[in-house]
C-alpha cells in the first residue's frame, strides 16, 4: 500500500460537513442547556448578561437565544479547523513521491 494513495484518500472533504459538525454540537450541547435551564428557573444560578443577573423565565429566554448562536460559533471554529487541517494534508500529500 502506498502512503500516498492511502492519504489522497484522506485529503478529499466531504460535503456538508459544517452541517453535521453543527448538529453533533447542537446536540452535545443539548444536556448542558437544559441543566442549565433547570438550575436558573429555580434560581440556583444566575445567568449574566450585560453585567446583570437574570433568573427565571428571563434567564431562561437569554440561555434560549444564546444557544444557537454559541453553537454556531462552536461549530465554525471547528469547521475552519478542519478546513485548516484539510489544507496541510494536501499540502503534505503533493509532496510526497510518486511510487515508481
């Protein structure tokens, strides 16, 4: 087997992947806003915002609106890293020698 048969299999991104790496981190993140969601409807923890302290449905509404927005930024920085690591792979595999 040739490495470098082996990694140009590797190099090739596959399409859609932001979407699947944005619904694996929607979900990862799922378990932590509902517990987040129980602990400041109970008012066990304040959820700050602009340098103030909201609890209840208010906390509640401000973890809501704030999720998809951390998610995307989340699964940007993942994506570009991805993107990144792609880029050098191919990078590293036109550099290789051809098997004669």
């Amino acid at each position: 087997m040739n490495l470098k048969n082996t990694l140009s299999n590797y190099s090739a991104k596959p399409n859609s992947i932001f979407k699947k790496i944005f619904v694996t981190f929607s979900f990862a993140y799922l378990p932590f806003l509902i517990l987040f969601v129980i602990l400041v409807s109970f008012g066990l923890m304040p959820v700050n915002f602009n340098n103030e302290d909201f609890n209840g449905i208010k906390g509640v509404a401000v973890l809501v609106c704030f999720a998809p927005i951390f998610t995307f930024m989340f699964s940007a920085f993942a994506y570009l890293w991805f993107v990144f690591g792609n880029f050098v792979l191919k990078l590293f595999v036109t550099l290789l020698p051809d098997k004669k």
